[in-house]
C-alpha cells in the first residue's frame, strides 16, 4: 500500500551529501516527530541539534579519540553478550555489509576507513542527540524511542536520511562539552541527518528482516 512505503523507504544512510539543511525544514521535520506517544504524554525527550561549526567541532574531538584508541564510555550501558538468535543476525548483517561495500576480511585498512567514517558522523551535516533526565527509567526510554523513529521516519517524508549511531555516542564527554548538555541529562542516542550520497558504495546496502513468523507470535488468532 502507498501508506506503507515510507516503511520501505527509510533505511540508515552511511554518507552524506555536502548540502547544508535548513533550520526550517529542520523544524518542521522536529514538530512532526514530536507527536510521537509517551507514558502519560510525559514527553520526557530532550533534544540537540549539532550543525555548522558545532558539528565540526564535534566532530574533530570524535576523531580524535577514536585515532588515539580512546575506550568507549556511552552512557546508556550496551550489551555484554547477545543471544544466540540475535547475535546470528548481528554477524550475518556485517557480512552482507562489508561485501556489498566489497571489503574483505583481511583488508585492515578498508576495514579501519570504514570505522572511521562512523565517528566523523558518517559526513552528515546535522546530528542530533537525543537525551534523558537521569532520574527516569525504561518506560522513558522506551518513549524515547518511539520518538526516535517518529524523528527518522519524519526525516523521509521530508525528502531526508538519517541514520542512528550507538557509535555517535561513544564520547559523550565531547557532546556534553560542546553542545552544552547538563549533567542532569543522560545522553542516549544520536541520529545523524542529511541527504544521502546515492552512489557512495557505503549506501548500497540494505538490511535485510527476518520473517515475521520468526518474531510474531500469534495466539487465539
């Protein structure tokens, strides 16, 4: 159905185009991704928007730490260990990743650029950050989310791309620092977006789902 295709359409766009976005379609596309659902119409999201010299910013002290082999200190905790199921899917998406990109196994050098390209924001020229007051729990997060994908599917129906990062957050401290973010606020996610390079072979590939009879079940129906 045509209402469904921007389901379809939506996918995380690696890199960017050198084409600026407005403040006002910005905007508009942040209006539209606020009438996501929340516990209560809480609304708990607080929301940064990086661009220009912020960015740039930004964007120098990430790769920085990342060329100095800095640890990752996220401050939303990641998984240890995966179940198997998942873990499968995890590793079968990487592999179709690096071929579609026609990187090898043994090519450390591609491989590192490939890296790289995450913690310069994939080239985006907007990031935006998405945070928590500390004192909330998982049903916050689990509004933020919705807000998240509101956020990128409104970005498609505005003719953007976008793409969600654990690895824009692996500095908050650059974030903090930067963008001015309170100590009261947790930083979760960032989502980067732009206009995607459609012939950067980084934009090429397109995960696949599992089919829902895989994840779906059904009972009394």
């Amino acid at each position: 159905m045509e209402e469904e295709k921007i389901f379809f359409e939506r996918h995380t766009t690696r890199k960017y185009l050198d084409k600026p976005v407005s403040k006002g379609l910005l905007t508009e596309v942040l209006t539209a991704a606020t009438r996501a659902p929340s516990w209560a119409n809480s609304q708990p999201w607080e929301i940064y928007v990086a661009s220009g010299k912020k960015l740039e910013e930004l964007r120098r002290a990430y790769l920085q730490s990342f060329e100095n082999h800095e640890p990752h200190t996220q401050e939303l905790s990641t998984p240890k260990v995966w179940p198997e199921n998942i873990d499968n899917r995890i590793k079968k998406s990487f592999a179709e990743s690096f071929k579609s990109m026609g990187i090898v196994r043994d090519d450390e050098a591609a491989r590192y650029k490939n890296w790289k390209n995450n913690y310069q924001f994939f080239g985006a020229p907007v990031a935006i950050f998405l945070c928590l007051d500390h004192s909330l729990t998982d049903w916050s997060l689990f509004d933020l989310g919705m807000f998240a994908n509101s956020l990128m599917l409104a970005a498609k129906a505005h003719g953007l791309d976008s793409a969600p990062a654990a690895s824009s957050v692996s500095y908050p401290h650059h974030i903090r620092n930067v963008l001015d973010i309170p100590d009261n606020q947790k930083i979760i996610v960032g989502i980067m977006i732009g206009y995607a390079d459609p012939e950067h072979p980084y934009n090429q590939y397109v995960s696949s789902r599992v089919p829902i009879e895989e994840v779906v079940h059904f009972r009394g129906i």
